[in-house]
C-alpha cells in the first residue's frame, strides 16, 4: 500500500471519529460547510462547535426574524411576507373561535347532566361541573365508569334524605343526626384542609368514621 493510500485512509478515519463524536446538531451543521470552513469547524472542541452553531443562528435570526408564532407554536419569520402573516393570523382567530364555542357547548352540557345526575350532591353547579369533567378525563374506561357510578351512588343516597322546601324550591336535609354530623364533619375538614365543601364531604365519606355514618343514612 502506497504512502497516499495510507495518509486518506488515515484521514477518513479521523474524520469518522470526529463525525462519530458530534451531537446531532453539530454534524448537522457540519453537513452545510465546505473546504476549509469544514477542516476548521473540525478542529474545534466541542464547545467550539457549539458556540459557531449558536453564532451562525443569531446571524440568521436577524436576517430573517420571527414576527409571529402561531397558536400551536410555528414561527413565522419575516421573509415569509405580509401576506403570509396575515393568514396564519386569521386562521389563528378563527381557531381560537372555535375552541372557544367547543368549550361553551362543552360546559353547557356539563351543566345540563350535573343538575339532572348530581343535584344531590352538596356545592355548586360549578363544583359539580368540575367533578363531571374530571371523572369524563379519566383514560381508563372502566375506573371512569366506576367512577361515575360512585359519585351517583352518593347523589341518589343524599337526594333520597332531602326534601323540596323553603324559597325557590331549596334542598334542606330531614332532620337526620347522622346526615347533620356528615355535614358537620365535612365543614370542618374543609376549613381544617382549605379545600372545597364538595371534596371535603367525600374526603369524609372514605374516612371509617364517615363510612359508618353513611350507612346509617341509607
């Protein structure tokens, strides 16, 4: 083997040991230099490369600057034109707009099942909105419809020991020393935790003590 075979086999393995070396953004970069601009890019240490990667996108991004980043994150630079722009704008509203009535239709819906499926339940509608669509998130099919299953279960036992009275057509519990030391229990782990009524009085439910008064209830 002559001395010029050996010097370029030597060469293509020192540059296969430095390829090999390279993050994927510096081979990346490597691949957009050429003669000696390659040879230099080469020999610099790896903080090196990464520092004329980083100076070669500043220059970049000030030539061609980002003007807008879309909703789902795409950056639209300059040379893209006015035109341009202003699409991706009006598409952008035109977006919002629709997730804006998906949501409103999303919640009246939820408004819709929370008075009919949980009005027995203690809170809000909003409290009872949220519990709907924190149960309707739950991947899993089966703990979803154990889940809803359980929360109609305490919907039927509590609207089964209260009757329509007073203003308006307002829910108030029978006299019930069970159900009122519940409801005193849930007051005060909710104070105690500064959380919800609502949470509080299911926290207390799965509590040995609420589970005894519970069954007293049904």
């Amino acid at each position: 083997m002559n001395e010029s075979k050996i010097e370029q086999l030597q060469a293509e393995l020192e540059l296969a040991l430095s390829l090999a070396a390279m993050t994927d953004a510096q081979k990346a970069h490597y691949t957009t230099l050429k003669g000696s601009e390659a040879e230099t890019y080469l020999g610099k240490s790896a903080e090196g490369k990464d520092a004329e990667i980083a100076a070669v996108a500043k220059a970049d991004a000030e030539k061609d600057p980002v003007v807008y980043t879309t909703v789902d994150g795409v950056e639209i630079k300059k040379s893209a034109g006015d035109a341009v722009v202003a699409l991706v704008k009006a598409a952008d509203e035109a977006q919002k707009e629709n997730l804006a009535l998906k949501k409103a239709q999303r919640v009246s819906e939820l408004t819709k099942r929370a008075e009919t499926e949980l009005s027995g339940l203690p809170g809000t509608t909003e409290v009872h909105v949220a519990l709907l669509e924190a149960v309707d998130g739950i991947s899993d099919e089966g703990i979803r419809k154990s889940a809803m299953e359980v929360l109609k279960a305490h919907n039927e036992a509590l609207s089964s020991s209260q009757v329509t009275l007073g203003h308006e057509g307002a829910k108030v519990e029978k006299a019930s020393s069970s159900l009122e030391q519940l409801g005193q229990l849930a007051k005060a782990y909710s104070e105690q935790h500064k959380i919800g009524y609502a949470q509080a009085y299911t926290a207390v439910l799965n509590t040995a003590e609420g589970a005894k008064l519970y069954a007293q209830t049904v």
